[in-house]
C-alpha cells in the first residue's frame, strides 16, 4: 500500500462545543478579539474568524455526517515572534491566566483557556519546520512540565 499525498493546504474550520453560546462568544471576540463571520440561531451556533480558519461555536448538537463539536478541545493559532509579547499582554490585559513555553530557544507558546474548558494555544512555530524539540516553562506551575 502507498501512501497518497493529498492536496491539503490548511485547516478551513474547526468547531468546538460550548456550553453558554454568548459567554463563549464574549471570550473569542473581546478577549482573543476575533471578528464575528455569521449567527446560526436556528442552530444556536456563532462562527469567528481566526485568521483563515472558521471556528465554529455550537451549543451541543450533532451535524452534517453525524459530526459532533470537539469537547475539551486544545488548538493552536500562529502568531509571528514580533507579535507574541503584545499577544500575551493583550491576553493578561483581559484578565486570562497564560502559560508560556519555549521550545529550543526557536519557538514560544502562550495558552489560555476559554470558558468551556478548551485549551487555545498562541504559538510563533513554523509548523512545516521540524520538531522544536522539548518544551520548557517560561512561566511558573505549567501543567504537564
């Protein structure tokens, strides 16, 4: 058997499952200040813009192809190195608790985590790079570290 490569560039959506669709809300547009693409009310869902990757948030629900919204989902979102101390300021400005990590000296992650428990990573790798190596705490007390 071979082993086919598809001709994938990105991530187009990905769709967490929330408990309280306007707390949820609040955090991706005032906190992490992404811009509103479209309501569902029908559906009780709201799509933000983070850069081109929709991020559905659904009240629990099943959709199309029997898919179900990721619980206790951890994702990463890119942010240039020149951009990352403003980021974590912005993040701490809003009130959040961030971890931060470096990964060998050539990468550095800041995680948050919004009101349903997700785990939102801002992280300045290059991800068609090779593997960083282990992270290492920049910040006191990061769980699993």
């Amino acid at each position: 058997m071979t082993t086919a490569k598809l001709p994938v560039n990105g991530v187009t959506e990905l769709v967490l499952e929330v408990t309280d669709l306007a707390v949820s809300e609040r955090f991706y547009t005032e906190v992490l200040g992404l811009p509103v693409l479209e309501r569902w009310v029908e559906r009780k869902a709201v799509w933000v813009l983070a850069g081109d990757t929709r991020i559905g948030l659904w009240t629990p629900q099943v959709g199309i192809a029997r898919s179900r919204p990721g619980v206790h989902v951890h994702f990463a979102i890119h942010v240039n190195e020149e951009d990352y101390d403003g980021v974590v300021a912005h993040l701490r400005e809003h009130g959040q608790h961030v971890d931060e990590v470096e990964f060998g000296g050539q990468a550095r992650s800041a995680y948050v985590e919004d009101p349903d428990q997700h785990i939102v990573e801002f992280w300045t790798w290059d991800a068609t790079k090779p593997n960083l190596g282990a992270p290492r705490p920049l910040t006191e007390n990061v769980f699993g570290l």
